[in-house]
C-alpha cells in the first residue's frame, strides 16, 4: 500500500494506475511547451561552465562595452554641465535679475515651502544637456549618414513612359500599363 502525504494509506492500485498517467500528462505538458517556446528539454541545456562563457561574450560583444562606456561618459558630462549651470551660467542670468542664486528662491502656501528656483536650475541643466546631445551628437551624426547615403544610379534597362509615367523595360515598343507606343532605346 502506498501512503498519504498525511500518513493515510491508500489502494496500491490507484499509485500503479494514476500516477504513472499523471506524470506522463505533466512531461507533454512540459515537451510541448519547451517546442512551442524554443526552449531547449532540460536533458538539453547547458552546463555552469559553458552558461558562464557564453555570458563572457555576451558582455564583450561591442554593443554592451559601447554602451557601458555611453553610460559612464553621460553620467561625467551631465556632471559637468550641471556644474556649468550652477556655477557659471545661474550666477549670469541671477546677476541679470538682481538674485545671487536660483537654489533659494522660494514661496510659502500655508507653512509649505516650495523650493522653484531649484526646479530653474534643474530645467537650465535638462536644455543644455538636450542641446548639447543634439549639437554635438545628432547633427553630426545626421551629416555623416547623409554623406554616406548615396542615392544609386538609375537602372539602365528601365525607363519611364511618357505617357503614363510608369516604369517600363528600354527595349519595350509598347507600354505595359497605358498601352501607349514608345520608341525602344538601345541598352
């Protein structure tokens, strides 16, 4: 007799006939849903060792490393340039205005006090940022790809037809879309 997770015992044959089926249900379970996701069977996957090397590469592929390096240079110059809105340009445009600094301009409503000349610097430091990004990344980048893109040489088996406008072979007497007569041209 089998037993219970209680400790009751019960018929040996329900454990011959139910479990066995039970189990054989739940490995097409788990088959089918290893095929249907692209996961390999467990029996299939791979050993620590070669999981551990093949993260190895994934780390060392360029596009992690490069954006490793992106993350770290942005978080310098987003220091330095709040460093220059704190330091150089709120001084110039407080100056401007008569208030040495934007940090301590405040205004209470009821014994709350909200801090908005903090929130100027903040949004100063986000547009110098943003334009520093799109002047010196963007535009560049935007140049160099339109340099880059060519527009390719027309097809010398093609011409368009005069009447219809329609690209048609260069050898054609007759247009396959309008039906107009053209004159062939030599290739």
């Amino acid at each position: 007799m089998g037993r219970q997770s209680h400790g009751q015992p019960f018929p040996t044959a329900i454990v011959a006939t139910r479990v066995p089926r039970d189990w054989a249900i739940i490995d097409s379970i788990r088959l089918w849903r290893a095929s249907a996701l692209g996961r390999p069977e467990r029996d299939e996957r791979k050993d620590p060792v070669t999981l551990f090397k093949d993260f190895k590469q994934f780390l060392l592929r360029g596009n992690v490393v490069d954006l490793a390096v992106a993350v770290v240079v942005g978080t310098a110059f987003v220091a330095v340039v709040n460093a220059f809105v704190r330091d150089i340009l709120t001084p110039l445009i407080a100056a401007i205005f008569g208030k040495p600094d934007f940090s301590q301009l405040t205004f209470t409503i009821h014994k709350s006090h909200f801090l908005y000349g903090d929130l100027i610097n903040f949004v100063i430091a986000f547009i110098a940022v943003a334009a520093a990004v799109f002047f010196f990344v963007v535009v560049p980048i935007n140049a160099l790809l339109a340099r880059s893109r060519r527009e390719p040489p027309p097809d010398p088996t093609v011409r368009k037809c005069p009447e219809c406008l329609s690209d048609i072979p260069a050898e054609a007497h007759r247009c396959a879309y309008c039906t107009a007569e053209v004159t062939p041209t030599a290739v």
